[in-house]
C-alpha cells in the first residue's frame, strides 16, 4: 500500500480524478495552501463484480481560504465492496469544503463511507458540508455510512447529511404503467439520483461516459 | 375488449374486490361510481397490474388475451392506460426522457421503429395543444412541483402521447377547476373512437355531463351493486348511495 503525497501551493488549482481503486488501496496524503482549491472527483464503477476498493484521502487545510470539494459516486453490484473514507482537516480559519458522495448498490456488495471532518479550534470561518446519499437496490445490499464530526471552533457553518433508501416503488410502478421496462425505469431513476455529482464534472463528454458506464454496470 | 369475471383481490391479507363481473366492448365509455373506499382505485391498480395487489380469484380477458399474466409494462404496450388518481412526482427524471421511453417502448412492442428526436418532439407539441398543457410543464420533471390541476392535466397529455385502446381514468376531474375541466374532458373525448375504450371513474355527475357514458356501474364493498345507463348516475345525484341502495 502506497500513499501518494501532493502539495498544493498557494493560489494553485488543482483537479484530481480517481476512476480506478479496484483491488488496491487508494490512499491520498494532501495539504493545501492558502487561496489553493482542489476538486477531487472519485468514480467507483468496476465492471469485474468481485472486486475491492479502498479510497483513503487525507486532506488538511494548512493556508487560510483554501477550499476543497469531493465529489464521488459509485455502483457496485455482485460482491463488490468499497470502503472510502474522507479526513478533512481545517488548521486554519476561512477554509472551505464541501462533500457530495453517492452509492448505489446491488446484490450482494458492501459499500462504507466514514467522513472524519475536523475543525481546529482556531479554524473560525469555516464553512464545511458533507452530503452522503445511498441507495440499495437489492434486499442482500449493504451501506454502511459513519460521519464523523469534530468542530472545535465556535463561529462556523458546518452540515452534514446521510441517507440511505430505496427505489422509489412507486414511481417504478408509474413507469412501467406508461410502458417503460423496470431496468429502463431503474437507469432513469438513478440517473436522476446521480445527476447532481454528475453535472459537477462541467464536462457534457465525461458526463456522458459515466452515465453509460452507470447503465452498463446496471444491466 | 376487457372481460373482467369473479374478479378477487386482495391487499395486506385484507379482501378488496370480492367478485367484479364487467365487460367492455370497444367504443364505450363505463362510468364507475360508489362511495369512498368501495374499491375503484383498487380494481384499476389490479388492472394495471400494482404488484402491490394480490388477485386471488377470476380473470381478466384483453383483446383476447389473458391481462393478469402480463407484466405492468406489457399491459401499458398493449394498450391500457391508467390516468392515476394520485400522479407520482419523480424528481430528476425529465417529461421529455420520460415520455421518449413510453413510446418508443410501445411502439417496439408494435415493431415500429423509434421516433427520432423530431418527430418526438413534434409529437409531443401536437399532444400538448389537445390539452393545453403548458410548454413550461413537460420542460420539467416529471409531475414535480406541478400543482393538483396540473397533474390531472398531464395524465390526459400522456394519454394522448400513447394512445391507449382502453384508458381507465380514475377521478382525473378532481383538482381541476372549471375551465381545466372542460379543457380535459374534450380531450378525452377528441381521443375517443370506435376502435377505444374508456372507463370513467368519478365521484360527480358534473364530468359524465361532458364524457357522457354508455353504462354507469355503481361500485360498493368490493362488487358491482347496479349498472344502468347515464340516468343511473343523475338518479344518484339526487338520492345518494344510502337512498339509491334502499
Ligand atoms: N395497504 C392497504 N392495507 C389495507 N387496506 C388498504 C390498503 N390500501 C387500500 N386499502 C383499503 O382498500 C379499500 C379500497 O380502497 P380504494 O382506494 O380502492 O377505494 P376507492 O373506491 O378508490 O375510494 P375513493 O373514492 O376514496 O378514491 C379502502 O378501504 C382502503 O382503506
Ligand atoms: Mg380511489
């Protein structure tokens, strides 16, 4: 298992894309300057059913008015298992983050997000957010979500949120009324689900290539 | 067209339709009345098959074929349609992408190809003048946000998108204000051919004025009590079920 070490520089923007963590352990060690901002995007879309991922990102805020944004999203299906975990570390004051991580998963896999995020008692400012949404497709899917706060500092804004449902049955019965097949119906269901991480990329193309990747793990 | 004989179901063990008897011929309108949980939403959703429902006796005929077998979907291809009485909203999910789906699956149920993306969309300009439904409503998502007029509305848009041969409306006239239902009721009525069918559930005389039925079927307790003509439903008006059941 290796870490990968990155330093971002004051006022140096940086783009980060993990698509492939399969069998082996992702594990990030990165430190931000002042004025830096790093967008993380995480995809967990293995086609191989049996596979294993790990994502470790350990991001610490070490210059004032950094900010930071993960998004992440993922399938797994068969006996896949994901396990990502976020340790976000505000040292100082006016930092910035924010946390959007989506699963759905199927048959039977496994997925776990633990979000450790950390405000230092003279982090004043900060304004952090973490969002976790799952869905299960399968009775036999398991999500295991675990945020984890500590905030030290007293003049903050910080929010988190985690959810784990189902399919909207509903919905998939009104659909398939107009004629759509349950899977057909299941893809637009969570590509609604997605959508949010999705339009983050800012990128039609890449937004595309996902959803089909989406679709194909689904079929 | 629908041959519905004995038909028994159930929901969380509790019997619902205990023995419907009804047959349509294409052509007709049924209108169905009976007071508030007799079991008119539960015979549609059984006809459309909500796996939510459990039939535990009779069967169902369409076209010739056996309904009950068939999954949701292929009853919708084959041409039932079922106007909701509570439309669902589905977050996310566009009209546009919605309704593509719809009928582009039933049309390669009939082994057509697939509308291009402007043939749709003149499909979907010309169904939407039928009911006038605002240009602003099938750029959203699917019934979310829209008021409870707006979604009856949308129902009847969807119908005409699909064309169906037997289109079940259960209380599409509830929500709608005056003018909504007069615009609805002449849109189901311009669907309306020798070669459909439609059964009209409702709770007033004021809709039959405008879809006016061939058969008025008075649904109590899970079974279909009385069946007349459209008098039938001006004679409940005036004596409500308790005076019309003595
Ligand atoms: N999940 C359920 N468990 C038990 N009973 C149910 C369930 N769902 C519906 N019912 C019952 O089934 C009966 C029939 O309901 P249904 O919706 O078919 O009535 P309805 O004739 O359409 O009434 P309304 O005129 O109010 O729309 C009601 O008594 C209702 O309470
Ligand atoms: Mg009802």
């Amino acid at each position: 298992m290796s870490v990968q070490h990155l330093h971002i520089a004051a006022g140096e923007h940086k783009h980060l894309v993990i698509a492939h963590v399969s069998d082996e352990t992702a594990q990030w060690r990165i430190t931000q300057e002042k004025d830096s901002v790093l967008t993380i995007h995480l995809f967990c879309l293995e086609k191989d059913d049996d596979t294993t991922c790990n994502a470790l990102l350990d991001i610490e805020q070490v210059g004032e008015y950094a900010e930071t944004y993960i998004y992440g999203l993922g399938v797994l299906t068969g006996k896949q298992q994901i396990n990502v975990r976020t340790h976000v570390r505000h040292s100082v004051p006016n930092g910035k983050s924010s946390q959007l991580l989506k699963f759905a998963v199927k048959d039977n896999a496994r997925a776990e997000f633990v979000g450790e995020l950390i405000v230092a008692p003279n982090a004043q400012h900060t304004d952090a957010r973490q969002t976790n949404r799952n869905v299960l497709l399968s009775p036999t899917a398991t999500m295991h979500t675990q945020p984890q706060l500590e905030i030290y500092a007293d003049d903050v804004k910080c929010s988190h949120g985690a959810t784990t449902g189902q399919i909207d049955e509903s919905a998939l019965f009104y659909m398939q009324q107009r004629g759509i097949a349950p899977d057909e119906a299941r893809r637009l269901l969570l590509t609604a689900f997605f959508h949010d991480v999705l339009t983050t990329l800012g990128e039609q193309e890449v937004e595309e290539r996902i959803q089909r990747r989406i679709a194909e793990k689904l079929q | 067209m629908l041959d519905i004989k004995n038909l028994h179901a159930s929901i969380a063990g509790k019997e619902i339709l205990k023995g419907i008897n009804l047959h349509i011929n294409a052509g007709e309108t049924h209108a169905i009345m009976g007071p508030n949980g007799a079991g008119k939403s539960t015979l549609s959703a059984v006809l459309a098959g909500n796996p939510a429902y459990t039939v535990t006796e009779g069967e169902v005929t369409f076209n010739g074929k056996d309904l009950l077998s068939m999954a949701p979907e292929v009853r919708a291809r084959e041409g039932l349609f079922l106007s909701f009485q509570y439309p669902v909203e589905i977050p996310g999910v566009s009209m546009t992408n919605f309704m593509r789906a719809a009928v582009n699956a039933k049309r390669e149920h009939q082994g057509m190809p697939a509308l291009n993306a402007g043939e749709f969309l003149k499909l979907m300009r010309a169904k939407r003048s039928l009911v006038e439904l605002d240009n602003k409503l099938t750029g959203r998502s699917v019934n979310e946000g829209f008021s409870g007029g707006e979604k009856k509305r949308n129902e009847i848009f969807q119908m005409a998108m699909l064309e169906p041969c037997l289109s079940i409306l259960d209380e599409t006239d509830s929500g709608l204000d005056i003018d909504a239902l007069r615009i609805v009721a002449e849109g189901v009525n311009k669907l309306h051919t020798e070669e459909n069918a439609t059964i009209v559930i409702t709770h007033y005389q004021r809709l039959l004025d405008y879809i006016v039925p061939d058969y008025v079927h008075i649904l109590a307790d899970g079974q279909i009590v009385r069946t007349g003509g459209k008098e039938l439903a001006l004679e409940l008006e005036e004596k409500g079920y308790a005076g019309l059941m003595q």
